[in-house]
C-alpha cells in the first residue's frame, strides 16, 4: 500500500472522529475584543497565529498601530491568549485561540471570527495555523520576509496584488482538507516556495512581478495542484510521478527526464519547479 494511500486512509479516520459530537452543548456566549499596540523600536515584526476554529481574515492596513485586531468569540467554549513583547528591535506577536475542551467538526458552528490587520511598515515574518474554518489572507502592501500557513479543514484564500519590496527568502504552504487558491505569488518576490497539499485542490496563481530566479517545491497529496505561470518566467519541472497521477504540461518540451517551458533559454527570470504527486493531478498552464 503507498504512502500516500496509508495517508488519505488516516485521514478519512481523522475526519470520522472529528465529525463525532464528543463535546459538551453548551450555549454560545459570543463576547468581543479589539486591541491594538503602537509603534515603539521595532524595526521588524513576527507574528504567529494560531487560530483553531473560525474565520479569520489577516490584511495590511496603514495606521499608527504595528497591529490591531478585532474578535468575536465563543466565551464558553474559546480562550484567547495575546502576547506581545519588544526583543532589541523585535516585535513579536503570539495570538492563540484555542478550545477550552475536545470538540468535533460540529463545533464550526461555534461564530468565532478574528480580523487581523498588520503594519506595512515593517519587515514581517508571519506563520498562520488555522484548524476548522475558513481564512483569506490578504498580504498586499505588507512588506513579507518569511511566510508560513499550515491550513486544517476549509477554505483558504491568499492574494498579492502589488510588490513586496523586500525579498522574501521563503514561503511554505501546507494545506489541510479543503480547497486552496492563491493569487499574485509572483508578487511576494521569495526564493523559495514549497507547497504540500492533503485533500482537495490547489490553483496557485503566480502572477505578479517576478524580480529574481526561484525554486518551487510542490507535493500534492489527493487531489489536484494547478499553477498558473507568466509567460515571462521560464519554467523548468523535474519529478515523479505516482502511477494514479498525470502531468499536464502545455508548452513544454521534454530533455531527458526534465521538462523545459518553450521559453526558458531566453527568459531573464527562471524557476525551478520539482513535483511530487500522490493521488492526483499536476498541471501547469499560462497567464
């Protein structure tokens, strides 16, 4: 049996007991709570959110404050834990909320909602963990030097639509149960991007203003992985592919056991793209 079967099989298991409603029914009190923190020295912000159920949505917004947020949540149920502290010139940033109690998928229901807004100002590394729900990450304007998302169960959205002026050295993508689609990751200007999907599908949309060479990591679990490519950008692919599983490569050509866009010898920005697929599809097409 494959890896990658031994690995849908576990998580179909995971998603049986999730959907038990082993929770205690308690009433929702829903309660709020807003907080922002102004500048000090910083001259770099992390932040790492963990946010367990729930939509969530982060953006840049052009204030007085590093950040501020605002939360609906389930008293009953949920407990937030905010801490933020100045290391040298280091902002960093730790939101949490997390169950007070085991619960099921049927706790989705719970209406917890967090809007994050985060400073343009600084250089950010920034690592979202969501579990059950849904979250959009709107990344544009925010000057990114590390991004990392490790998606649970649900949808997720992430859009880049103008430059990250400054180079973000990686980006790591790690997506759950639910459907993923990203736009404008050309724009977040990284070295490094390494996808790995589980169930469901992927469109990456790689627009943007490509201004270096990068690497490209995808692994795809069950399901399909689509990218979308700017014709500028000259594209190498190597890999292996699972016996389930095809590539669907247009305007490549084949040397050896590498596939190379039609455009690569000539292109000024490259990528190097290597593919690992399970049950599922790999496509590359043009923008």
């Amino acid at each position: 049996m494959s890896r990658h079967l031994l690995s849908l099989l576990s998580i179909l298991a995971l998603l049986g007991l999730a959907g038990c409603d082993i929770e205690e029914r308690l009433p929702a009190e829903v309660v709020s709570l807003s907080k922002s923190q102004p500048f000090g020295n910083e001259k770099s912000l992390e932040a790492e959110i963990r946010f367990d159920i729930g939509s969530l949505e982060v953006a840049g917004e052009k204030s007085a404050s590093i950040y501020s947020f605002d939360l609906d949540y389930d008293k009953s149920s949920y407990s937030p834990d905010v801490r933020y502290e100045e290391a040298g010139d280091v902002g960093r940033l730790h939101f949490r909320l997390e169950s007070q109690r085991k619960i099921g998928l049927r706790a989705y229901r719970r209406p917890n909602r967090l809007r994050l807004n985060l400073s343009p100002k600084l250089p950010l590394r920034l690592a979202v963990n969501t579990g059950v729900g849904d979250s959009r990450l709107s990344l544009t304007g925010l000057k990114i030097s590390d991004l990392q998302i490790d998606t649970g169960v649900g949808g997720s959205r992430l859009s880049t639509y103008e430059s990250n002026s400054i180079v973000c050295d990686r980006v790591r993508i790690k997506s759950g149960v639910g459907s993923l689609d990203a736009t404008g990751l050309g724009n977040l200007n990284f070295r490094e991007l390494e996808f790995e999907g589980g169930v469901g599908g992927a469109n990456l949309e790689f627009s943007g203003e490509w201004q270096q060479n990068a690497e490209i990591r995808i692994q795809v679990g069950v399901g399909g992985v689509s990218l979308r490519m700017p014709r500028v950008v000259g594209i190498k692919v190597e890999g292996h592919k699972n016996f389930l599983s095809g590539f669907h490569l247009d305007g490549f050509v084949k040397r050896d056991s590498t596939y190379f866009s039609e455009n690569y010898d000539a292109a000024r920005i490259r990528a190097s793209v290597h593919i690992v697929t399970g049950v599922g599809g790999f496509r590359i097409s043009w923008i």
